[in-house]
C-alpha cells in the first residue's frame, strides 16, 4: 500500500496542483498526507474487490475470467474515486483546487494504469506464494513417506523380523505341513505388497485389508492364543482409499507397546463407522515400556493432514486405546 498509493498520491496532486505543488513545503505536506489516506483506504476496497473474487473464481482455469472482472471493476472504481476526489477537493475548495475534466481524464488514466499493473502483479505474487506452498507441501509429503516406508518396513526386513518367520516356518514344516504351505503363501503375499505399494500414496482399503490379514497370519502363527486380530470392514467400504502401510504401523506400534501372552491375550479390532477405520486395543503395557516408537502416530498424523486436511483422532477409554484413521475418498488429495 505505501509503495504503490504513496507515489500515486504525490502523482494526483501534480497533476491537480501542478509544479507550484512542489514548491510550497505546506501544500506538498498537506496534500500528501490527505491524498494519501484516502488512497489508502480506496487501496484497502480494490484489495477486498480482488480477495472476494479470487476466492469466487479460485481455479486456475478461470484465471482470465478473474482478471477480466477484475480490471473492469477496478476501472469503474477508479472512476467513481477519482471523482469522488476532485469533486471533494473543488467542493471544500482544498488548497484551493477547481475542478476541471482534463484532471479528471489524466489521474483516471494514471489510476487505470497502475491499478491494471498492480492487479497483474499481485496475481504473479500470489501464483508464485501458491507455488511456493505446494512445493513445501510435496517436499514434506515424500518426507513423511519416506520415513513412514521406513517405518513400515523396519519390522519387516529387519533379520528379527525374517529369523523369526523363518524359525516358525521350521517348526511348522515338521509339525503341520498344510499350515507350514500356508504361512510361506501369506509371508510371500507381505513382502509381495511392500515391495509393490511402498511408493504408491494411496491404495484401496481392499488392498490394505487383504496385507493385514497376512500380515496377521504371520503374526497369530508366533504368539498364538497370545494374540487376536479381528477385522470387520463391510465390502462396500473397502473400495475408499487409505495410505499403505498404516494399519500395519499401527498394529506394530500396538504389539510394542503392550505385553502378549496366552494368559493376558491382546485384542486388536479394525472395523470401519463409515467415514473412518477405527483401530482398537486393549491397553495391557509392558513391564518395560517406554515412550518410545510414539513417532509412528506423529508420522500418520503428519500424513493425513497433508493428503486430504484430516486430523486422526485417538482416545482411551477404560482400559481400551482407541485410534479412528479417516478415509480418502476417490483420491481427493489436499497436498496433490
């Protein structure tokens, strides 16, 4: 507003008062200072006319649409305000300025021109912030997944993880070879899907579902009666959306965070309320529990809000921890 209404002020009363306006310190101060608030405040309405119509047209397609309106109403504006001005000036015979048309035609010229050169300018300043966040919020995005992939993969390709899967693919070979079949069938369906969908942003709840429930397998083959995942999403919520991997971050961080043992079983539930998945739990904490692994939860947090402007909500209540994950519905992304 000071760069661009302070010299339009100085402009006006040359063009009203002519070179005797520089040269008498009184009226160059007077003028100035009175010019220059009104164009202030006139500033403050085009900035209020060009705000209301970039949020009434804010796509990019209608950029030109938006400039024309805008241009057209700035140039009835600067009409009425100059008007306005000239006609205030002559009527309390201010400094003791006469109306005259030729005034009028020159400062509406030079309004006209700067309020056109403005306009375009703060669409490019504006375009340019609005690059400027997108591009933050993309190199925040891939951040946040990469650290959820390797979130996501630490417990899978870590050798515990493989030793582990493999000691209990052993002993199930001699004890009960159809089970044996069916554990290497689920262990190869979840390393199928990491290495598949750890770049990909969203994938359907179907999908997701489908790698818990080996994912579960696995896990119910080595704790046993230890451990009970339950799953009860209907189909006709399984094709919304869901960045891969959470659910099993989540159950994760849920088997490190609570003790497992065939007298205290842990119940984990992923069922669906609609427009969410709800991960519950009971709440049963280790001997030697820590605080760590909670950057898990910040990692989702931090992806929701990013993706689609959600925030996850997570609560306790009795003895139950209870976390609901929002759905994305046909891919509609804030972020992308």
């Amino acid at each position: 507003m000071v760069a661009s209404m302070l010299p339009m002020a100085i402009l006006l009363n040359y063009f009203l008062y002519g070179k005797v306006y520089f040269h008498q310190p009184r009226m160059f101060v007077i003028g100035t200072i009175v010019s220059f608030v009104i164009l202030a405040f006139a500033f403050l309405i085009y900035g209020f006319v060009a705000i209301s119509l970039r949020n009434r047209f804010p796509s990019d397609k209608e950029l030109l649409k938006r400039l024309g309106i805008c241009i057209a109403i700035f140039c009835l504006m600067s009409a009425v305000c100059i008007s306005l001005i000239l006609k205030g000036y002559d009527y309390f015979d201010f400094l003791g300025y006469e109306y005259s048309d030729s005034d009028f035609t020159k400062a509406y010229f030079a309004f006209v021109v700067i309020n056109v050169f403005l306009t375009f300018l703060n669409e490019g300043v504006y375009r340019f912030e609005k690059y400027k966040a997108t591009v933050t919020e993309t190199e925040q995005l891939k951040k946040e997944y990469m650290q959820s992939q390797l979130l996501g993969l630490k417990s899978q390709m870590n050798p515990h993880f493989l030793f582990n899967g493999l000691n209990t693919l052993s002993s199930l070979i001699h004890e009960d070879a159809d089970t044996a079949e069916e554990f290497l069938d689920h262990m190869s369906k979840v390393y199928r899907y990491l290495l598949r969908n750890n770049e990909e942003q969203l994938v359907h709840l179907s999908t997701e579902l489908n790698f818990i429930e080996s994912y579960a397998f696995l896990l119910k083959a080595r704790h046993g009666e230890g451990l009970n995942i339950d799953i009860h999403v209907p189909s006709v919520d399984r094709g919304q959306m869901i960045p891969p991997l959470t659910l099993q971050m989540l159950v994760e961080h849920i088997l490190n965070q609570n003790s497992v043992s065939k007298s205290r079983p842990l119940n984990i539930t992923i069922s669906s309320l609609g427009d969410c998945i709800e991960i519950k739990n009971k709440v049963q904490p280790k001997m030697n529990n820590s605080e760590d692994g909670w950057e898990v939860i910040d990692n989702i947090a931090n992806k929701y809000r990013l993706l689609c402007g959600c925030d996850i909500v997570m609560k306790e209540i009795l003895d139950e921890r209870i976390i609901q994950l929002p759905i994305i519905k046909n891919k509609e992304m804030v972020a992308l």
